[in-house]
C-alpha cells in the first residue's frame, strides 16, 4: 500500500512518429506564415513602384529657391552632377544649392560647351579661345590661328579641334594644358567639306564627316584616325573610313569610348569598334526628322505627325543596338526635346514642358507663368531642378 502523500510515476509509451508529425505540421506553418509576409511585403513593394513608374504629377512643392542673377543669353549644362552656366562673359559651376565651385572670365562671341564625363570645353565658334576645364576649375587654354569651327574634348582633358581658313580645314589636336599633340591639313578641294568632329573617351580616335558635292549630288564620308599604336602605321593616322551616296551627315558623337553614332539627313549609323571603329547599325528613315537627341544608351527622333506639323508630333527612340523601344505622340509645340538622367524625355518651349518616361508615360506636364529655360533631374524619381526666368528651384513633384 502506497503512503499517504507521495505520487507514483508510471512510464508512458510514447508515439514518436505522430510527435515528429506535428514538429513537421508546426514548422511547415511557420514557413508558409514567413513566406506570405514575404510574398505580401514584395507584391506591396511591386505595387509601390508599378504606381510611381505610371503616375503623372500635375505639380510640385519647391523645397528651395536661389535668385537668377545672370542675364538671358545664358546657357546651362548638367557637368559631373551639377550645373555648369555659360555667356558670352564667362563660365560659372555650382553645385544643386547654387553653392559656387568656380568661375571663369572671358569674352566670347559664340560660346560653345562640350562635355565628357569630369572634363568639359568652352570654344568661341568662328574665334579663336578654348577653355579647357576639369570639376576643379580651368585647367588650360588654347588659341587657335584660324577660326574655330568644332571642339570637343576627351575624359582626360584633351582636345580635338576642327578649325578652318581660306578654303583648307585643319584637325588639331592638343593636351589639357593647350599643348599641340597633332594637326593635318583637310584640303576642301580634293577631299570635301568637313560637317563635324567627334573625339572618343580615351582620345585616341578621331571622326570627321566630310561632304562632298563635287559631282552635282551630296556625298558624306565618315572618316576615322587612330592616334594610338594601331594608327602609327597608317597614312596620317587613317584607319578606316565610310562613304554615303545622297546623303548628308551634319552631326556625329562619340557616345561611349568604342561606339559612335552619326546623323544624316536619310539615315543613322552607329558604327562601333575599340580600335578600328566599323559599321554596326543603319537605319534608314523614311521621314523628314525635326530633332535628333541622343545620351550614351538611346538615341530619339522626332518626326511630324503623319508628314503634318499642325497634327502634332511623334518621337521614336531607340536603343543602341537599333532596336525600336518607344514611339510616342505628343502636342506640344516644342523647342527643345532632350535626355533627362535616368532617361527620361524632356520635351519644353518657352513656358510649358513635358517628361515621359520610356514606357510612354507622360509623367509630368506643366505650364509655367515665367520663362522656362531648362530642367534638370537630381537622379531622384521625384525631385528636379528648375531654371526659370530670375530664379533657380529645387522641388518635389507631386
């Protein structure tokens, strides 16, 4: 017999296989409970960005404003992130507050900027003065002999010069500190009329469309000089060139250091090559283009609607492989249309603009009381830079 007050304790079988059934039940619960948190949290993430990749902003909030003290002839660049302005007085680089980096005084008739990536060129068109300058001010200065008709300048600060007098064209080509590296005469009489220069990234190739009409019908031959090893061995430095029949090409731009893409009148080539640069793409254009513009990825063409200019236009952009990736119309009577960072499409005239994003969505539309003389994105999906008639606005869409 037991004694009062004292337990007994008697073992149990126990079940193992129906215990680690319900340890299996249990962790398989947990596991679905994470993975509908994950799922919801993503599905709210993809929601999130679904809404502001196809939302359209009717207006803004300026979270700052600077005064506008320059005179109506200046021009704005966006230069390695911030905002570099230009007259025929001087260049001037600030930083997005309107904080001052650095100034340069000059004089010049028809200044001109061309910029690759921390470098950046001020040329008098038809003068004879060069600026050479980096993010940290001027770093050199050229003067030519005879008037300029192109430049443009390299990532290390070197540049290609197109210049021209008394019916011969010039190539020059100098150092950041305004050095002659190299220069060869372009005889138009023998060669042709040259339209345009483009100089790659590294500075070691050279482009030069020439056109030549000698024969009663317009030719362009896009020509290539290689100023590096492979060139050395070569009749002034020529590698290779390309001649187009009945076509004229006024614009062509290195955009990246082994492609470059050439405009003409009927037709866009993208030619591509690290040393020898060769022909990739042409697309033939069976329309009138009003504006070409281009960034390093995409190339756009804006042609009136159906051949008529009251029905509005459209604008077709490409990648740089050729491949069609928007054609989009739009109303506006335009001025500008451009490139935006993240490749958005700024389209403007003297008091209204438009942004469309590349899938066609027209994401801001607007209608200014003061003039509008540029806009720059800050790289944030909402947030841009102003440039209006006697102030500078740092603002948020919405």
């Amino acid at each position: 017999m037991a004694k009062a007050g004292k337990q007994e304790f008697h073992a149990v079988e126990a079940n193992v296989e129906e215990m680690e059934w319900k340890i299996r039940q249990h962790r398989k619960k947990i596991v679905m409970r994470s993975a509908a948190a994950v799922a919801f949290v993503a599905i709210l993430a993809a929601a999130a960005v679904l809404y502001f990749a196809y939302k359209e902003y009717r207006g803004f909030e300026v979270l700052s404003e600077f005064e506008r003290v320059d005179n109506v002839s200046t021009k704005y660049e966006n230069f390695a992130g911030n905002i570099l302005r230009y007259n025929n007085d001087g260049a001037y680089y600030a930083d997005l507050s309107d904080q001052p980096i650095w100034n340069q005084a000059f004089e010049m008739l028809s200044p001109t900027v061309h910029i690759c990536e921390n470098y950046a060129t001020v040329a008098d068109l038809r003068g004879n003065q060069i600026y050479i300058m980096d993010t940290g001010g001027v770093q050199g200065e050229i003067k030519t002999n005879r008037p300029i008709e192109a430049a443009c300048v390299a990532n290390q600060g070197s540049v290609a010069v197109l210049t021209r007098e008394k019916g011969v064209s010039y190539l020059e080509v100098y150092n950041k500190s305004g050095e002659s590296l190299a220069s060869g005469e372009i005889h138009v009489a023998n060669s042709g009329f040259p339209l345009d220069i483009a100089f790659s990234n590294d500075a070691k190739k050279l482009a030069v469309s020439i056109l030549d009409i000698s024969k009663g019908k317009a030719k362009t031959t896009v020509a290539f000089y290689n100023f590096g090893s492979v060139g050395q061995n070569e009749i002034d430095n020529m590698i290779s060139s390309y001649s187009y029949e009945d076509t004229v090409i006024p614009e062509i731009e290195f955009v990246s250091n082994d492609r470059m893409i050439a405009f003409g009148d009927n037709r866009v080539i993208l030619f591509e090559g690290a040393q020898k640069p060769e022909e990739d793409v042409s697309l033939t254009l069976k329309e009138e283009v009003k504006s070409i513009f281009y960034d390093k990825d995409y190339f756009g063409l804006v042609y009136a609607k159906g051949g008529d200019a009251s029905a509005g236009q459209v604008m077709k952009v490409y990648d740089m492989t050729g491949r069609l990736r928007l054609e989009q119309g739009f109303q506006m009577a335009y001025q500008k249309i451009r490139f935006l960072k993240n490749h958005e499409i700024f389209i403007q005239n003297e008091h209204e603009c438009e942004i469309y994003t590349l899938r066609g969505v027209k994401k801001f539309k607007y209608t200014f009381d003061e003039t509008l003389y540029q806009i720059f994105s800050t790289g944030s999906g909402s947030r841009y830079i102003f440039i209006l008639d006697g102030a500078m606005e740092k603002v948020k869409l919405k």
